[in-house]
C-alpha cells in the first residue's frame, strides 16, 4: 500500500468569498427570488442600518425616531413582505426559512439587533401563521403588508408576548401569569374574553400595534392555557410598559407592558369549539409556541455566525495596516505590508473564527432548508389527520407509530445500495408522506435546537477573540464593522427565543429519537466515504469522533454512577447537557464538510468561479473543515471522557492496589497505539511493590477494563488529528494573500 | 402629453469601485487581478442613465425600457440580482467582456448592432441613453459612436436633466464648465443621452419588481450570443494604475466645509 500525501503548495484563496460561493454553498444558485431579497437585505443592512450604528443610534435605551427609519426601509426592500404568504400580498411561494434566514443572516453581519426588528413580525405573526383561523391569518398578515402604490395605509407592527416578570414564564413556558376570563357570554353571541397579561422583555412593543399573548384560564368556562391576539384599540389597558435597559441589541425595542383588555373569543388563536358550555381552545399556547421557535430559532443562530464571518474583513485589515505609517517602514517590507499577519498566533486565531463562522453558517442554513423540505409534509400530515379526524397530541402520536416503524425500515433501506435492496418496498415507503414527515421531524428536532445552542453560545465565545484581534480597538465604538457590540449582542442571540438550557434540554430527548440515530449512523458511514475521497476535510476523523460519541452515549443510557444512579435521565443535566454540547460540535462540521463538497462538485458550472478562484476557494474551505474537524474532535473526546470516567469514584490505596492498576494485558493493547505505555507502567508497578506507600504521583491507577472500548477509539482519534495543524498552517498563509477591499462597503 | 419613449440604455458592469484593482497581463490581453472573481456593480454612469430613464417612462405612458449590455453573461447575471429589483427593463444581451481594454469602436458596433435588432424598436421614438463616461473606461465616446452608428444626430453628451415640454420637445440640461449648464432644446427624438449624474436617488431594491424582470431577463440571459470584442491587434507596452496613488481614508465626523477644503487643496497641489 502506498501512502498518498498531498502537496504542500496548492492553490488558494485569492479574493473573499462573494455571492457565487456563497448561493452554491448554501443551496440558493437557482433560486433568483432569494438571491434578490439577499441583496435587498444586504442593502438596507450597509445602508441604513449601518449609518443608524455609525451615528450613535444605539447609545439610547428609546425608540427614536431614527430608528424608526428602518421599519420603512424593510418595507420598500421587500424585507416585511418576504415573510408574508403571497396570497396577503407577499412574493415568495412556497417555503420561506431559507430566505428569512438569509435576510436575518444579512442583517445582522452589520448589526442583529435591525435583523431582530425586521423579524420580530414573523414572530408575532408566528402563532397565527402557525395554527391561526384562516380568518386571523387574512386579517393580521394583509394588515402587516406593506401599502402598495396608492394606499395610504399605515402597515402594522406585531409583538409576541410570552415571557413575564418573575416569578412567571422565562425558560420554563409553562408557569404562565398571565390570565384569560369569560368576562360576557350571552346566549347565542361569540363570548367575550377578558385578558390580564404582564409581559417582560417582549420585543417591538415600542410600535406593536397587535401582540400574540400567552395566557391560561383563570375561568372554570374555558379550558387549558392558550394564545390570543390583542390589538391596541381594543378596550381597556394597552399600555406599552417602561423600554428596558438592555445593553444589547440597541436597535431592535423591548418593553414590560401591561395589558388588560377585552376582546372576543374569535381572537383565540387557532379557534375554539364550546364543550359541554366550556370554551375548549383548538391549541394551547405550548403547541403554539413549539411550533413557532421551531423556525424562528434557526434564524436566530444564523445571526450570530453571519456576524463571525463579518468580522474577517476588518479583522485582516486591521491585522495588515497595524505598522503603516511609522517612521521609516517602507511599503514593500513584511512589516508594512503584513503588520500583525506576521505573528503566527494572531493568523491562527482568526482561521479559529472563519472557520466557526463557516460551521454555524452551514448548520444554520443546512436547518433552515430542511425546514422548507419539511413544511409540505407537515401539510400532508395536517391534511390526512383532519381527514381522518385524529386530533390532539396523544392520538396523532399514537397514529406516527406506524409510520415510524416503517420510516425505521426505510432508512435501512436507504443505506443499502439500490441493486442489493428490496425496491419494491422501498419505492411503497418512499412513496408514503408519513415516513417523510417522521424522519424529517426527527432531524428537524435536533438540528434546530443545535444551531440555536451552538451557533449562539459558541459564536459568542468566537466573537470574543474576534474582539481581542482587534486590541483595544476592538472594545471601542469606533471599531470598524463593530466587532464589540456584535459581541455583546451575541449574548442576547445565546439567550432570547429560548436561553441554551432549553436547547440544551430539548436536545437532551430528541437526540435519543431511534429514527435519528438510525440517521447519524449512516452519517458516520458517509463521512468514512468521504474521508476516503477528500481526506484533507478531516471527515474520517468526523467519523471517528461521531462514532466515540454514539458509544458513550449508548454507554450512559446503560451506566450507572459509583452510586448506582443511572446516569441519562432527564434531571441530570450534568450528562444530558454536555452531551448534546457535543453532538452540537459534530452536526456544525458534518454540515461544513457538505458544503464545501457541494462547492467542488457545482462550482466548476459557475463561469465566474471556473474561470479562476475555485481551486483556491475549494481548498481553502477544505482545510477549514480539517481545522473545525480537529476542534470539534478535541471538544467530543474531552466531554465524552470526561462523561465515561467521571462519575467512577477514584480508587483509593486502601482497596486492592493490583485490581485497581492498569493490567498488563490492557498495558500491551494501549502500547501499540501509545509506544512505551508498557514501559511507564511496568516502572510505576514496581515502584508500587518496593515501597510500603508508593509515591504521590503513581497513582492509584484505575482500571479501564469496563471502558477499553472507549480508549480504544479516543486514542483513534487522537491520531485521526493527523495533518490537522498542517491545514491550519496553510489556512493561515492563505490569511496572508487573500485580497481584501480597500475599505468595508460599510460606515464604522 | 408627449407620445410614449422607446428609451435604450446602454450600459454594462465595472468593479466594486471599494475593491484594489490591480492591473495584470493575461491571455487576453491586459485585464485586472482576480476581475472574474471581484464584485461588480452597474456602472455608476450607465445607473444614473437607467433610473433616468425607468423615471420617464414612468412620466410618459407607454414607455418602454431596454437595457442593453455588453458583459460577460455570468457576472451580468449576478449584477441583475441587484438591477433588476430597482425599476422595470426589459434586457439584451451581449456575451462579451466588459474590460475597460476593450476598444471602444468594437464596443459600439456590438451595441449599435444589438440595438438594431431589438424586435418592434421604433427608431424615430428612441432616446439613446447612457453615460457620459464609464468607471473602466473614461475615454467617453461609446455612446457618441453608437448614436452616430445609428444616425442619431442630435446629441447631447454631459446631461443632468431632461424635462419634456408639452409639446413633446426635450428640454435638457448639459453639464459645461465652471457648474453652468448648457440648455438645449430638442424637437423630438431620435437622440443621444449621454447622463453624467442626472437627479435621481437610486431607486430602493424591491424584489417585486425584481421577479417580474427576471421572467423576460432569464430567457435573454440564456440566449445571450457571444461577442467579441475587445484588444485583438492591440499591444499594450505597459498597463498601469494611475499615478496618483489611492488612498483611501475613512474618516468620521469631518464637516462637509474641511472635506471641500481638502479637494481643493489637492487640486491646486
Ligand atoms: C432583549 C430581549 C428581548 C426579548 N424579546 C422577547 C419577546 O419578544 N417575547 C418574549 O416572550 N420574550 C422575549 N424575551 C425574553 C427571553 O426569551 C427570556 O429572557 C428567556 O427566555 C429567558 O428567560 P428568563 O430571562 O426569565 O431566564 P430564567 O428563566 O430566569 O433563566 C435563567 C437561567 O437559569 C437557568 N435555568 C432556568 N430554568 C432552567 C431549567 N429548567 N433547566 C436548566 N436551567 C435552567 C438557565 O441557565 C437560564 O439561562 C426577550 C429577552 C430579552 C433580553
């Protein structure tokens, strides 16, 4: 067998990536309606918004008038409508995550708090989107659109009212305040409802002129807890509350309002039907809201990465002039024109970034399409459920164990190849929208909470070293492409919509889901196909590190703790948590990896990339993969270790020493991998049986019998690592050579 | 109310003007480093000509606008992402390169070409539109060399304003030394006009307007003929940036009176 390596000179970066990388990469090539709310977005994003940045407009906690400018900004763009069905008067059929995940993406690489205003009317139209009556939907979704030539209409403005002053709804949604009473009923007319609701923190309020509320009944004549609409003229209190003192996200509103009013049952959301004299609400508010964060989520954790990717422009201008203009450098000279480029650490560190940044992106828009793909299927669902008259939570999960089942037998049958499969079956069960909608939920489960728990925490963490690049700079308001506000703001993104606990929490089960799992096996399976093919994207140590965390997940489902506690059980985060943190790390590089085989294999169709540039953008991404692959590698081995020895309780020298030390059975195995193992341990052991107490530092050693398995592919990986600082090397050359713009295309 | 326009643009894709442009030697003759790979923009000129023009077909009912463009297909595509959301058009296009290289002779036989071939065009209505300059290439003759091609006499090349007198007439506003401005009046069209910066603000993107384009910009896009055009016979001994060194400073909160101050200042230098 021969050993193929590559050469170290190969063609890289040569100008950043533009927007002929970028639609191949994340799937909008052809897809010319969104390539033209790109660059609308794009436009108001380096237009206004940044001006707004420029000007100060964030050193105020108030709604000013200023930053009002941008709500008609959204509207002449076409950013308002973009998230408006086409039949109220918006302009993108079919599914619209991608492209509403793309405008936020825009947005916020100059600032996510104007991509949080320009959202939150989805939000607030969520619910109604969601499970509305088709009357609400035609009434609140016309008012939201822009007026078009001619009218004099006032567009409105929505805000979703969920959380409430303490001790009420934060991450757990489920301890609601706010209430709901009958307060007129008369025979024969729609009843009227009386709704006291307390919100904190709820975004828009400024300018909100309808708000979807969450609120329980407090009325033995209405049943369960559920979401209404709320308008401003309805009677009684509409009072927006005091603006909060945020630090962050200066250009988007948020207020504590009150409200008390009445308003007609009609405004449930989702419809009612009266049982036995008691109004019994169609969806109550915890299916509503599951089902809006469930899209509005990825968008979210799209932000946070947009803005690590925005941070490599003005990071290698900053890096590159840092010396110019002292006293006798002359252009020409390493120092002139590379300045701090010229230190190996600070190159590093921002290959760190891009390649974060790259991930986030990937996972972020990978979720956002499956969303898309998802959506006619939940349609379907909808559609033959109501057909079929199964209702309620319970009974539709009782009508998916069938489709389940089979969408267990269809992945296996995905895996195989065609000419060794049953077809026959295959094309039945391909043929059933069921096993669609249940393997794509499965996904769609884990992936959302995933990109909003790690493009968000992570990307903070990101933003920091992006900030310290920069040097004091950084934390100034001048700082070009205002690193130091994205950083912060980034705290927001980690925490609004729900804070990284619930992701984390939510992951913690759906992660377990069989019809996942059966998915992330094949992944392993693909990524070792991968490997083989393009080994420089470290796939084959993806795989690796995939598999080490499939065993130790397998491992703690079983294991017990020295206590004999089980350890995977839903109240102890300390091993649900770190283990979805993990998984988060593998999904983000299996997604990064994709892409940038979808740029090898498009690109050479693109006239503007085949004609130079691809090469270069190829390999350049390719060892960003192998960087990340290397991180997210370290990241998994680390918490699984942690998870798979921590909770054996360490030996002590009272107990049985020999039972306690490492064998030397499993001392020979780990030599091969580990040369002089043996060795060390041999030395250490005798120096157990010369001395009545051995030495502090020899032990007691623990036994790794029960875990040998999970050695044994820890220390594969380890060695999987192989060429992954090569890759950063030439990343960081690449950082060196790229051409970048003479100035940011936006004010700082 | 004057009788309806038919209003050919003329105009192609230069550079982001913010990236480093930087001359080199290629196969074809002298081009700018990593060109394919650059974004590109309208040209800044041809923009203003295009606005224009979508604001008086607007004004006059019945209007019509082309937008005729010399580029290379993939890039133009990507520029029409942009272009095409700002106000309505109708595309042709020419597959060819857009460098500032290419000889402006060639460039305004294509056109001149195209131009004619544009089905229903009605030639004693056209107002030749365009800039009076371009970013890649200042030499400002290709529109005067299309409409002379065409035999379009009247021209008018350094336009700031164009009004429509109730009788039809074309009442326009020619920039000329020192800030005066030139006014002419034209009986009816044909005629050339090349824009300097017109007064319009660029129209807002909406996507809106942007897909009902792209149902008859697609289909030209696709069909688009190769052109060519550019340096054959040509030998550049050298290709160079200007002397005058860019440099580029981003400056905040300097009043409009130090920035004038500054220009001239430079100038007199
Ligand atoms: C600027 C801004 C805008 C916002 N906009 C809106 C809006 O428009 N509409 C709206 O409804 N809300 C909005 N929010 C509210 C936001 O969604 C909540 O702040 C968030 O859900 C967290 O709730 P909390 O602040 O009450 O945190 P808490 O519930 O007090 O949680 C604090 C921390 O405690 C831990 N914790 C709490 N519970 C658990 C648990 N069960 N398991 C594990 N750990 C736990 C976690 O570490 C958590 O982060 C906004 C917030 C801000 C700051």
């Amino acid at each position: 067998m021969t050993i193929m390596t590559k050469p170290e000179t190969q063609a890289s970066l040569q100008t950043l990536p533009g927007d002929d990388v970028r639609q191949i990469m994340w799937r909008y090539a052809d897809r010319f309606d969104i390539q033209m709310v790109v660059q609308s977005s794009r436009s108001v994003a380096r237009g206004i918004v940044a001006q707004l940045v420029a000007e100060g407009a964030r050193n105020t906690h108030d709604w000013t008038e200023a930053k009002n400018r941008m709500f008609p900004a959204f509207d002449q763009s076409g950013i308002t409508a973009a998230g408006l069905d086409p039949e109220y008067g918006g302009f993108l059929t079919g599914p619209r995550n991608l492209a509403l995940s793309l405008v936020a993406f825009e947005l916020a690489w100059v600032d996510a708090g104007a991509a949080t205003t320009s959202l939150v009317n989805n939000l607030a139209l969520g619910p109604i989107v969601e499970r509305g009556t088709t009357e609400q939907k035609a009434r609140y979704m016309s008012a939201c659109i822009p007026p078009q030539p001619g009218e004099t209409r006032q567009p409105w403005r929505g805000a979703f009212a969920l959380t409430e002053p303490i001790p009420y709804v934060g991450v757990d949604t489920g301890v609601l305040g706010g209430k709901v009473r009958v307060a007129k009923w008369t025979e024969g007319a729609e009843p009227m409802l009386q709704v006291e609701k307390r919100g904190r923190f709820i975004t828009n309020m400024a300018v909100a002129n309808f708000v979807t509320a969450a609120v329980e009944s407090d009325d033995p004549r209405l049943k369960g807890t559920c979401m209404v609409i709320l308008e401003e003229s309805d009677p009684g209190i509409f009072d927006r509350g005091a603006p909060t003192h945020k630090l962050v996200h200066q250009l988007s509103s948020t207020h504590d309002p009150i409200f008390n009013l009445t308003v007609p049952a009609s405004r449930i959301i989702g419809g009612y039907t009266v049982q036995n004299g008691v109004i019994v609400p169609n969806y109550s508010h915890g299916d509503i809201i599951e089902a809006v964060f469930a899209r509005t989520r990825v968008t979210v954790g799209l932000m946070t990465s947009a803005k690590l990717l925005s941070a490599v422009e003005p990071v290698v201008r900053y890096q590159r002039g840092r010396f110019r203009g002292g006293a006798g450098l002359a252009p020409g000279s390493p120092r002139y024109d590379l300045g701090l480029q010229q230190k190996e650490d600070a190159l590093h560190r921002l290959v760190d970034i891009w390649a974060s940044g790259e991930a986030g992106s990937s996972l972020g828009f990978e979720t956002a399409r499956l969303f898309d793909a998802w959506e006619p299927y939940v349609r379907r669902k909808e559609a033959l459920f109501a057909e079929q008259g199964i209702t309620g939570a319970r009974a539709q999960m009782r009508a998916l164990r069938q489709p389940r089942a089979e969408a267990l037998e269809y992945l296996a049958l995905l895996g195989q190849p065609p000419a060794q499969r049953n077809e026959v079956r295959f094309a039945e069960l391909d043929a059933n929208p069921l096993v669609h909608y249940v393997v794509q939920e499965s996904l769609a489960n884990v992936l959302c909470p995933a990109c909003k728990l790690w493009n968000t925490g992570h990307g903070t963490n990101m933003l920091r070293e992006a900030v310290s690049l920069m040097g004091g700079y950084g934390i100034t308001e001048d700082c070009p492409g205002f690193l130091g506000q994205k950083w912060m703001d980034a705290q927001l993104e980690a925490t609004y919509e729900g804070p990284e606990s619930v992701q984390r929490r939510q992951l913690s089960v759906t992660m377990t889901d069989d019809l996942f799992l059966a998915q992330y096996r094949q992944w392993i399976t693909d990524m070792r196909h991968i490997g083989a093919l393009r080994p420089a994207t470290g796939a084959c140590a993806l795989a690796t590190a995939m598999e080490l965390w499939l065993w130790t997940f397998m491992h703690l489902r079983d294991a017990k703790d020295a206590d004999g506690k089980a350890l995977y059980q839903s109240q102890r985060h300390g091993v649900t948590f770190p283990l979805a943190d993990a998984l988060c790390w593998l999904l983000a590089t299996r997604c990064q990896i994709l892409d940038v085989l979808e740029l090898a294999a498009k690109g050479p169709a693109s006239p503007n990339l085949a004609g130079g540039g691809l090469e270069g953008f190829v390999n350049f991404f390719t060892d960003l993969c192998h960087v990340h692959t290397a991180r997210a590698a370290g990241e998994v081995g680390r918490i699984c270790a942690e998870l798979v020895y921590g909770y054996d309780r360490h030996p002590a020298w009272e107990c049985d020493l020999r039972g306690n030390c490492t064998t030397a059975i499993l001392a020979d195995a780990l030599d091969q991998a580990m040369p002089g193992y043996s060795m060390i341990a041999e030395a250490l052991s005798r120096e157990f049986t010369d001395q009545p107490l051995p030495p502090d530092k020899a032990g007691p050693c623990v036994c790794m019998r029960a875990t040998e398995a999970f050695s044994r592919r820890r220390t594969k990986l380890d060695g999987c690592l192989t060429g992954a600082r090569l890759a950063k090397d030439r990343a960081a050359q690449a950082l060196t050579q790229v051409m970048i713009p003479e100035a940011l295309d936006y004010p700082a | 109310m004057a009788d309806p326009f038919h209003i050919v643009v003329c105009g192609s894709l230069v550079p982001d003007p913010l990236q480093t442009l930087e001359p080199v030697a290629g196969a074809q003759g002298p081009g700018l480093k990593n060109e394919t790979m650059l974004p590109a923009v309208l040209d800044p000129w041809a923009g203003h000509a295009l606005f224009e023009a979508a604001n008086l077909a607007k004004q006059v009912a019945g209007s019509q606008v082309w937008l005729v463009t010399l580029g290379p297909k993939a890039k133009l595509q990507q520029l029409m992402m942009t272009i095409a959301q700002k106000v309505p058009f109708q595309l042709v296009v020419l597959d060819g390169t857009a460098s500032g290289f290419a000889d402006a002779h060639e460039v305004a036989t294509a056109l001149a070409t195209a131009i004619q071939g544009i089905p229903g065009l009605d030639r004693n209505r056209l107002l030749l539109f365009g800039g009076c300059a371009s970013a890649s290439r200042d030499s400002g003759v290709t529109l005067q060399l299309v409409g002379e091609q065409l035999g379009i006499r009247d021209q008018f090349l350094g336009v700031d304003e164009l009004g429509i007198e109730p009788d039809g007439a074309l009442h326009i506003l020619e920039r000329v030394e020192g800030g005066q401005y030139q006014v002419s009046r034209c009986v009816a069209p044909p005629a050339v006009l090349a824009w300097a910066t017109g007064s319009l603000p660029e129209p807002h993107n909406n996507p809106q307007v942007g897909m009902m384009n792209m149902r008859t910009i697609m289909p030209q896009l696709q069909k688009a003929k190769p052109v060519t055009v550019g340096c054959a016979g040509i030998q550049y001994d050298t290709v160079k940036l200007p002397s005058q060194r860019r440099d580029t400073r981003v400056v905040r909160d300097v009043p409009a009176a130090d920035i004038a101050r500054e220009i001239v200042d430079w100038l007199k230098a």
